[in-house]
C-alpha cells in the first residue's frame, strides 16, 4: 500500500480505527485516572484501618496515600 493515494474518507476511518483501538478517546483515561486518585486512597485507608487503625491518623495517612498516588501516575507519564 506504500505510495497508492486513499480517499479521503477511508483515510479518515483508518483514523479513527486507529484511535479508538488506541484507547485515545479519553474516556478510558478519565475512568482510569479517578479509579487512581480516588480508588487507591480509599482502598488503603480500609486496609489501613482492618490492619491497624490507630497506627497512623486518617488525616496524614490519606493526603500521604493520595500524594504517592498522583506522583506514582507522573512517573508512568499517566497524567
């Protein structure tokens, strides 16, 4: 196919089969993001509380789990 010309319109639908099996729709990213920022809080202050619920305060702990969270998702390029 190198070098032949598509229509327009066939090129435009290899397009968008390309971004939407790309996950590029940005749906997808947005779900992800927030099970990330809110999910992974959450879920660890529970653990934290059926291991060990005085150990450290739910103030400090959950801002620390957040903050780790976020910076984690700036590592892997996700945000």
């Amino acid at each position: 196919m190198e070098g032949k010309k598509i229509p327009k319109e066939e090129f435009q639908k290899l397009l968008q089969d390309v971004l939407i099996g790309a996950g590029f729709t940005g749906v997808g990213g947005i779900k992800e993001f927030l099970l990330f920022i809110f999910g992974v809080p959450a879920f660890a202050v529970f653990l934290k509380n059926r291991i060990g619920p005085t150990f450290i305060p739910n103030d400090l702990f959950t801002p620390a789990v957040t903050s780790a969270t976020v910076f984690l998702l700036a590592k892997l390029k996700k945000i």
